[in-house]
C-alpha cells in the first residue's frame, strides 16, 4: 500500500514539472499600448492629433433655426401671398493640418444641408437655379418646400497655393455682421478656384486667382423667342445647354417695324474662367482691400432667320451677309466685364469691446455678381421680381445683345454698403447696416429692343413697345429700365452662454426707376391692343419688409 501511494506522488511530481516546463516554452501575450487622443495646441482651441499620425484636426458643426416674414400684398399674381417660411440647417466641418518644411499644409471641408419652407426669400429661388437646391413638386409645395444642399467648402492650402471650392478672393464685407445676409454688395461663398496668396512686409497679402466663371454668371438680356424663326413671342427662358434665339433686325418698314430678322443664340458658354486680384492689409486697427476681377462675356453663333429674302442655304447666305455688313461673321463675339471693389474695416474695442465698423464700395461692367446689385432681388436671371406680388421687375442683365447692330453692350452697376456691429454687453449686440446700389443699360440698345416689336414681340406687353409707334407703352415699360435700390437693417442679439445666439433683424427694401414710371403689373391693367397697350397705373417704386428671428448653436 504504501508502494502505490509512493507511486502516486511521484507521478503527479512528474506531471506538475513537465506541465510547468511547457508553460514555460509558451509565448508570452503582451498587452497591447492605449494610443490616447493628445490635444494639439498648435493651431488654436479644439484641435487633436489623429492617433497615429501628426495631423491635427478639428471638427466643428452649426445647427440653425429660422422665422422669416416678409411682405406681400398682392395674391393676384403667381407667387403672391406668401408671407412666412421656416429653416432648419445643420453644417459639420473638418479642418486638418499638419506641419511640414513649406509651413501648414490645411485640408477644410464643410458642408451645409437646410430644409427651407415658404415662398419668401427663406426658399431662394437663386439658389434652386444655381443647383445648390432642389424643390417639391406637389401643387402647393412647388417653390414652396425646398431642401438644400451645398459643399460650401473643400480646399486644400499649402505654401500659398489654396485650391477646391472656397470663399471668392474678390469679397471683403460679405454680410458679415447679418442674419439675413442681402445688404448690396458681392458675397460668394462657394466657387471653385485656383489661387496663389503671397505674404510680404507687415500684414500685406497679394492673391491671384482663376475662378469658376460659372457662378458669377447672369445671363444676357435678349428678345428670345421660343424658336429661331417664330414670329411672335413673350420671352423664352435660357435654361443649361439650350439655345436662346435673340433678333438681329436686319430690315425695317417706313414705320420702323422689324421686316427681316436674323437669330443668334444668347445662351453664355463656359470658356474662360475669371481672373480675380486683392491686395489685402491687416493690423491691430482693422483690414482694408482692394480687388479687381474680369470676365468673359460671350454669345454664340448665327441659328435661323425670317423675313431674308431667298430659301434654304440661299436665304442663309443672305442673312449672313447682312450680318456680315454689321461687322459679325457668324453671330459668336466675345466681349469683356470688369469690376473694382475696395473696402475697409475699422475694430473700435474703444466703444466696446467687439465693435466693428465696415465699408465698401464697388463699380463693374457686365459684372452685376460682382458689384452685388441682385444680392436681394435675383441672381441667375436677366430680370426678376423683388418680392412676391411686385408692381414691376428688376432688370439684372450682365449685357444687352442690341437687336439693330447685334453687338453685346454692357450693363453698369455700382454699390455701397456699410456696416457697424456694437456690442451693449458681452451678451447683447446689435448691427446696422445700410446700402445702395444702381444698375443702368445703354439707351441705344433699349431704343433698339424697342424696335423689335412686330416681328418679334408681338403682344408682349414686358418689352418695350416701340418708341416710334407708341411712345406711351414705351417710356412706362419695365424692360431695361435703369434702377435703384435700398437695402438697410438692424439686429439684436443675444448670446446668453458662449456660441448660441438668439436673435432678430428686420430689413427695409426699396427699388425703384430712376427716372420716370413704370406700369405697374400688380394693381394695374392695361388699354389698347399688342404693342399700342398702355397701362391704367404707374409707380416711380416699390417697399416691402422682412424680418427674420433665429437661433443659432455653433460647437
């Protein structure tokens, strides 16, 4: 017995030494390192490394909520009516940088995303056709409920060189200080570009940059018909990659009425991008700038013709040769826009601290996105409607193609605006802002379109009637009319915990001819039949207000 008790132990020895020897031969597992998140302090508050890797990124978003009224006091006309609509935004952002031998190569993304309602300026019809939104299609929710979706920004920076879809280097200002954002006066928040900036002495920059040419875009004002070769019409839209046939009068009756008329497309291509230049100064009092940009303005070639003796390539020929005689070989021309802005932005910590006085002032031709004239009313479009239910519309074409020599003429436009934030305590601050601005046309080419009316705009009762056979119709149409326009507003807001505003603006709107009356299409009819109309009511200009409450959380 106690053999095999002895047996026993020794085995169970054997076995806990071997067991322990193969433990022993086992790998050991380590654990594997915690990587934590490191702030970086390079580039300001809210920046971390990406573990892993030394860029540093910060993420940061907006969520938005907005009232707008504005006033309307017509249903009678489409559109009218509408007096309220709401918005809600949501924006995130990402902005990465990281330290190289050229200095901060930054990459920045931003997107905004809003659900708009109401047929005011809250669902914006610019930018539905500027494709940044799309609209419902149900019969009450037409223009009505829009969604919106915008890459606002994606760039990359580095050694100077900030390429993607950024802020337009031609702006300073750009609504600043507002809620609503519609003072006169260039703000393009999202192009795309290619731009070289070069710092030199003490807070001076210089920047050079190529822009999408598309986006400052508005189109030429033109007698389109709905098809080269019509005889009457009211006005075809331009719309992406169509034709829009505009007159050249190539003959007239003793009465001036149009007998022969060629048609040229007036629908702009994309050819040459603009060219934009700034000189920026920064220091402790404040900012100034000086920028300039060109443009390509062009049309395209000869389409059809009516009333040009012949038939078939014959009566094509003709049409060119009499085209020829005014100097355009085949209807395509290229002219040229230009604009020059300068503004100045003065810090006054010494009224309180965070006050802030803009100024700025701008002058273009063929550049009405430039000078910023259709901030409030309209861009995209050569004429449209200061609000629902208007007395008249506003002429924003950036050129006029003159139907008797058929050569592009520019529009003129200037505005001015300034601008001062003050802040009662650190919780409350208020802005007031007042601006102006003037777009004029040639009076040849007005006269010219004039001329266009029984061939081509026969029963129109938006263009002018002409000015030798009905001189009434003419001098009160709304087409081509030089005008004027006033955009001032205030603000309260209040900021009760750091990056949540709560606020309100109110803004008051006037446009008007600047000399003369207009028919006015609202409350108005009119007496006589096609191009003898004449309207029973005239107005010199048009009011309305808006205002808009929000609440605003930034992190």
């Amino acid at each position: 017995m106690k053999l095999v008790k002895s047996l026993l132990l020794g085995s169970a020895a054997g076995l806990t030494i071997v067991g322990g020897a193969q433990a022993a031969d086992l790998p050991v597992k380590k654990a594997v390192p915690i990587e934590y998140v490191r702030v970086c302090t390079a580039y300001g508050a809210g920046f971390f490394y990406i573990p892993g890797t030394d860029t540093c990124l910060r993420i940061s978003g907006r969520a938005r909520a907005e009232y707008g009224y504005i006033g309307s006091d017509s249903r009678r006309v489409t559109g009218g009516g509408d007096l309220s609509g709401f918005t809600g935004l949501a924006r995130f952002a990402f902005d990465a940088r990281t330290q190289t031998g050229y200095g901060t190569l930054r990459a920045f993304l931003r997107m905004d995303m809003a659900s708009r309602t109401g047929h005011t300026k809250l669902s914006s019809g610019t930018n539905l056709r500027g494709g940044y939104a799309f609209s419902g299609t149900g019969q009450d929710a037409f223009g009505r409920i829009q969604n919106f979706v915008n890459v606002d920004k994606a760039f990359i920076q580095f050694a100077g060189l900030t390429a993607g879809r950024a802020s337009s280097f031609y702006d300073f200002y750009a609504a600043d200080y507002e809620i609503i954002g519609s003072s006169l006066g260039s703000n393009m928040p999202s192009t795309n570009l290619l731009a070289y900036t070069q710092k030199f002495g003490d807070g001076w920059t210089a920047t050079i940059s190529m822009e999408d040419p598309n986006y400052r875009t508005n189109p030429l004002f033109t007698n389109a018909v709905p098809a080269a070769g019509a005889a009457a019409g009211t006005g075809a839209l331009s719309t992406v990659l169509t034709t829009a046939p505009t007159p050249i009068i190539l003959g007239t009756d003793a009465t001036g009425n149009a007998t022969a008329v060629a048609f040229i497309d007036a629908v702009q291509r994309s050819r040459l991008p603009d060219f934009v230049g700034s000189l920026r100064y920064d220091a402790p009092w404040g900012s100034a700038q000086l920028s300039a940009a060109v443009r390509e303005i062009n049309t395209g070639g000869f389409l059809a013709s009516v009333g040009v003796p012949g038939t078939g390539a014959t009566q094509s020929a003709n049409a060119q040769a009499l085209l020829a005689a005014r100097g355009i070989s085949t209807g395509a021309q290229t002219d040229y826009g230009w604009a020059v802005q300068g503004g100045v932005k003065f810090n006054l910590p010494f009224i309180a601290p965070g006050d802030g006085l803009y100024l700025q002032g701008a002058y273009g031709e063929g550049t009405s996105f430039y000078t910023g004239i259709n901030r409030f009313t309209a861009g995209y479009l050569a004429n449209a409607s200061v609000y629902a239910g208007n007395p008249f519309n506003q002429y924003l074409a950036d050129a006029v193609v003159n139907p008797l020599t058929g050569r592009l003429e520019l529009s003129s436009s200037f505005t001015a605006v300034a601008s001062y934030l003050h802040y009662w305590s650190p919780e409350w601050r208020s802005a007031f802002y007042a601006s102006y601005g003037e777009i004029w046309f040639p009076t040849g080419a007005r006269q010219a379109t004039s001329q266009a009316n029984a061939l081509v705009n026969s029963g129109n009762t938006v263009a002018p009637g002409s000015y030798l056979t009905n001189p009434v119709g003419y001098a009160t149409s709304q087409s081509l009319r030089d005008t004027y326009q006033i955009v001032t507003g205030a603000s309260l807001i209040w900021s009760p915990v750091k990056d949540l505003d709560i606020g309100i603006e109110g803004q008051y709107i006037r446009t008007g001819v600047k000399s003369g009356r207009v028919a006015d299409q609202d409350k108005g009819g009119f007496i006589g039949a096609g191009n003898a109309q004449v309207p029973t009511r005239t107005v010199s200009s048009e009011d309305v207000f808006q205002a808009r409450f929000r609440v605003q959380r930034d992190f």
